[in-house]
C-alpha cells in the first residue's frame, strides 16, 4: 500500500472501469508498473457516451478537470499527441507512439511517483518543474495515447519510470462509495472525490 494519502485525481461521481487490488480487476497486471492502476470514467445510465459513440465530445468525462493527487514535484510532462479516433466498437486503439499519450508524473514524499494519462493536448495549466498542491487543476481529461473513449489512467508507482519501477496499491484519503469512505477501491463501482 502507499505510504502517502491520495485524493482521486477528479470531482464528483466516477465509474471504476479497471483498477484495483485484485489481478482480475487490473487491465494491466503483467506490467510492473500498472499493476494496481486505475481507469476512470463517468457514466450515465450505464454509458461513458451520449449519441454517436465515435466522436470525443459525445463522452461524459471529455475535458472534465484533472486534479493533483497529493503534493509534489512535476517531473515528466508530455504534451505532443493529438486524441485517438474512435471507432464504432470502441476498440481500443492507440493513435501514437507512446500508450499514456499526454501524461504528467508527479514525484511525492516516500519515493512515491504519480502517473496521470490521456490528457488533452494543450490542456496542461502546469509544467514541468513545478510545486503542485493537492487538489490543483493539471489539465484536462483528453483521449490520447491507447484508448476506446476519454477516460483518466491512474497509478503509482516506486519510482519515475511508470512502466518499470513497481507499481503499489492506492491508499484514498477522499474516495466515497455511496456515501461510505473507502481506503481502497475496486473495479465496477462508482465512487465519489470528495
């Protein structure tokens, strides 16, 4: 488990795509780092989209805010990838060269590192090299990188590299399911960042 207290990296009610403490909710267990990673998305009536499923606008979670997990420093942030089309089956599909498409890593106390993916580009109100607070806006939730719709990656790691350095299990200090506060979260339930 972290040894820092994370906040979701979101406000309000969002669905847990994947993630968690299980391997048979991770999307990622065989890579190190992603091994407890999170995907996030906002849903209604079941869905991440309203009307055609192809176009990013149409989901509920495009251009939502992305805030700051804890206190730290930016040490990595790409901003280069435009989003990812769409296809009508929403398989997941990767438009560039690097699966986190636009992404920032925050390094925090304990020899934690954050990992934030699938920003939109140009979103970015921090750069690298600066002091983020808990709860400050990073950008924006985009499609980038390998996707099936616009959604938040989320995971930490020992380390800098997100996919090398091992991955740890998420401690919530703010994660609420139906009303009930929870350390730890998993797969299928929709939470809430308070």
């Amino acid at each position: 488990m972290s040894k820092n207290r994370y906040i979701l990296p979101f406000k309000g009610k969002w669905y847990v795509e994947y993630g968690g403490t299980k391997r048979k909710n991770s999307h990622s267990w065989n890579i190190i780092g992603q091994r407890y990673a999170y995907d996030f998305e906002i849903r209604k009536n079941n869905l991440p989209y309203h009307n055609d499923v192809t176009k990013n606008e149409n989901y509920y979670s495009f251009l939502e805010n992305v805030y700051a997990p804890a206190d730290g420093w930016v040490v990595v942030l790409v901003n280069k990838y435009e989003n990812t089309h769409i296809t009508e089956d929403r398989k997941i599909i990767c438009d560039c060269d690097d699966a986190k498409g636009n992404y920032i890593i925050i390094k925090h106390n304990n020899g934690e590192y954050s990992t934030i993916c699938h920003f939109e580009k140009d979103s970015f109100l921090v750069k690298q090299g600066d002091l983020v607070k808990e709860g400050e806006i990073l950008g924006k939730v985009g499609n980038s990188g390998n996707t099936q719709g616009p959604h938040i990656h989320f995971q930490v790691q020992l380390g800098i590299d997100p996919d090398n350095n091992k991955g740890i299990p998420i401690t919530f200090k703010n994660a609420y399911e139906n009303g009930k506060k929870r350390k730890t979260i998993e797969k299928g339930i929709e939470i809430e960042g308070k």
